[in-house]
C-alpha cells in the first residue's frame, strides 16, 4: 500500500482564518509512517483518514460548551521522511522542537507508534520537567527491536529513561521490558478494569507528579477495546472504553500544563469509518481539555 499523499486543508473544514500559524494555539503534524509495525498494516494511512473524518465531525462540544477550532489549529504539512525510522525521529524532532519554539502546542499524528520518540523527546529538551502519559494497550517498552531503538515497539523506551512515565490500559509486554516500568507507574488493564475508575484514574493523577508540571499524552488507539475501534495494527482484547481515557485524559489536561500530545496507530481501512471517527473525536477532545477554550 502506497503511503497516501497528504493534502494542508483546514482543519475540520473550517474558515482558513481559524487554520492560519501566525495565530494557531495549536498545530496538527501528519507522520502517516508505517515502516516497522510487525502486524496489521495501514497506519500510515491513518493521518489522512482521521483528518478527512473530522471533517464530518460537529464541532460543537456538548461536554464543555465550546469550539476549539476558533482557538486557531494548523495542519502542517505531513512528515513523509521513511528512509529509516531513525530518520523518521529525527525530522518529527525537528518539527516539534520549531512548533514549541513557536510557543504552539504540537499534536503528532501517526502513523505507527514509532512517530512519538522524536516528539517526547523534543517536549522533553524544551520542558526537563516533562511528565509522560502514556494509554495504550502495550508496554512499548523495549530498549531495541528488530534492530532499531526506534522501532514502534520501542515507542516508550526512551522516555522511561529520561522522565517520569505513567502508563495506563497496558495489556500486553514482553518480559524483558519489565526492567523499564517505573514502580507504581504502571495501571495495567485488569487493574483498570476491576477497580472503580474514581480510584485508578486519581491514582494515575497522583503517580504523575505536582500540579502544574508539563505534560506530553501519548494514546496508541489500541487502549481503546477492539469492540470500540478494532482498526488498529495490534489490537488487544480488555480495553479501555470512552469515557474511561476521556475523562482520565480531561483530569490529567486540568491538573497539569499540556505541551503537546499524539493519537497513534489508526490502521485505516475503507470499512474502518467508526474507528476513524473515534479518532477524530478524540483528537477534538484532546484540543478542547488542553486550549481550554471559553464557552460560547
């Protein structure tokens, strides 16, 4: 499968006032790079789709009163670097570091879960302080795989390292990325799923530090339980629901300052529309708890 060329309309379709940088709060970076994932295809075509979704989308956001898309969202041209994924990192680095440089929030859209490595690490040089959260249904946890530390499977890796690393709906690892959970950091997906979300979502909050610090959200979409959106390339059976990663996910953007953040692993297929639409959901959500828009 051809990786799909991407186009720069305006965000959700909206007037180009709303989409331009000079005034954007936030900016929309397509990594539509599938170039290690080991199973199920099609990530690469999953910017495009959940773009072209959202597009469909109302924008008015029943939950908070508001339309984040007036808080000015740019979509940048996407990232098509595929010589390696070490290159790959590198130019989403790049692009991440010059969007909080330009004091915008950078929102990275995968793609594989690979696309996260250069962006953490970006948040990270501009933020030492940075806070992980990371929701998805695997560990990501390994130092190499394949022979590149920058393989998808290796997503987290450099962040467990480097900064404190929450991880949340985690269902499936290798045992050899044990020696990379950071103690007490870890809500797996039975845990979860047995204990009340009042109790695991604010013991998440807790392991996430001080009110106030920078945070980078990662969500691979698999998190979510296949029956909620079975398109993704490695999905895992006991997920996590919608309202479970919303409401964690608006916790977390209410205590803390959130300087950028990623939806990954969309393996788009033309019978894939719902799990598009989550996405492209969840990404409007994600933009309206992090801008904190006024109500209209």
């Amino acid at each position: 499968m051809e990786t799909p060329v991407m186009n720069t309309k305006p965000y959700a379709g909206v007037d180009v006032k709303f989409g331009e940088y000079e005034t954007a709060k936030a900016v929309i970076i397509p990594v539509p790079y599938d170039g290690t994932s080991t199973w199920g295809k099609g990530a690469d075509a999953g910017p495009s789709a959940l773009l072209e979704a959202t597009e469909n989308m109302e924008l008015y956001d029943i939950e908070t009163g508001t339309e984040v898309y007036r808080e000015g969202i740019h979509v940048a041209p996407a990232i098509m670097e595929n010589a390696s994924p070490e290159s790959m990192v590198e130019s989403v680095r790049a692009s991440v570091m010059q969007t909080i440089q330009d004091h915008k929030v950078p929102v990275v859209l995968g793609g594989e879960h690979s696309v996260s490595i250069g962006a953490i690490q970006a948040c990270a040089k501009a933020h030492p302080e940075l806070t992980i959260l990371h929701i998805d249904a695997h560990a990501d946890l390994r130092k190499s795989y394949q022979g590149s530390t920058c393989n998808h499977a290796c997503a987290v890796h450099w962040a467990s390292q480097n900064c404190r690393l929450v991880q949340v709906g985690i269902r499936s690892m290798d045992e050899s990325e044990r020696a990379y959970v950071q103690k007490g950091r870890l809500f797996n997906g039975d845990y979860c799923h047995y204990t009340s979300d009042e109790t695991w979502q604010a013991e998440a909050l807790e392991a996430l530090g001080a009110a106030g610090r920078p945070l980078y959200i990662t969500v691979d979409l698999d998190a979510f339980d296949p029956s909620f959106l079975p398109d993704t390339g490695t999905p895992e059976p006991g997920g996590l629901d919608w309202y479970q990663v919303t409401r964690l996910i608006r916790l977390a953007c209410e205590k803390f300052n959130v300087v950028g953040f990623d939806v990954v692993e969309l393996a788009a297929h033309e019978r894939s529309k719902p799990s598009d639409f989550l996405a492209a959901k969840l990404v409007y959500k994600m933009l309206t708890y992090a801008l904190r828009p006024a109500a209209i």
